[in-house]
C-alpha cells in the first residue's frame, strides 16, 4: 500500500442538473471546488497546504470560469469534462486583489503552529 499522495484529476463529488457543484482535486493534488450559475461554471483552485477541510476566500490561489451552455448538466461525464478542462486552465488569483488575505494566512499558520504545541 502507497502511502503517498497520488497526483491525477479526480472527482469526489459531482451533483448534476443547473446547479451542478462538487470538489475534488487536480493533477498537483490541489483541492478545488466547482459550481454552476446561471449557465457558467466556476471553479475555485485552493493552495496545496491547505489545512482546514473547509476553505476559505484567502485559501483560493486561482479561479477559472466557462459557459456551460453547449454542456449536458444532466450527464456527469460532460460535467466532469467541462470541470476539469477549467482546472487545467486556471489562472492564479492577484494576491492583491483581496484585502487582508497575507495577514489572514499568516495568522491562520501562527495558529495552527501554536495548536500543536
């Protein structure tokens, strides 16, 4: 038995009909979260340390959005296809662009480090 990460697609959960949504995780093994409004999916790409089963706006390192108007939302595996082409072509979120994101993943690491003791 391996007892190491294995790196590949993989989705642990898919909900199909016009709010399809689940998780899963991408090639690196990072963690993503995806759902559909409105006809768009989006796709929400967490950072690799990630030490909460429940992320946050600050645990987002990139984001990806696509039409999913030619996509069956009652098929899972046009879903899953549609999913993890986004997740290839995430692009990585300007660290700028949210407010006290630094200060809030430092914080939660001081924390974390100081649970432990």
């Amino acid at each position: 038995m391996d007892s190491g990460k294995t790196t590949g697609f993989a989705l642990e959960d898919l909900s199909v009909g016009p709010y399809a949504h689940g998780f899963g995780t991408n090639a690196g093994g990072q963690a993503f979260a995806f759902r559909v409004r409105r006809s768009t999916l989006f796709v929400e790409v967490y950072r690799a340390d990630l030490e909460s089963t429940v992320p946050d706006k600050s645990d987002v390192v990139a984001t990806a959005e696509r039409s999913m108007i030619t996509v069956d939302l009652t098929d899972e595996r046009s879903i899953a296809a549609a999913v993890r082409d986004a997740v290839a072509a995430a692009e990585p979120v300007n660290p700028g662009t949210a407010t006290g994101t630094t200060l809030r993943a430092l914080l939660g690491r001081l924390s974390s480090i100081l649970d432990r003791r």
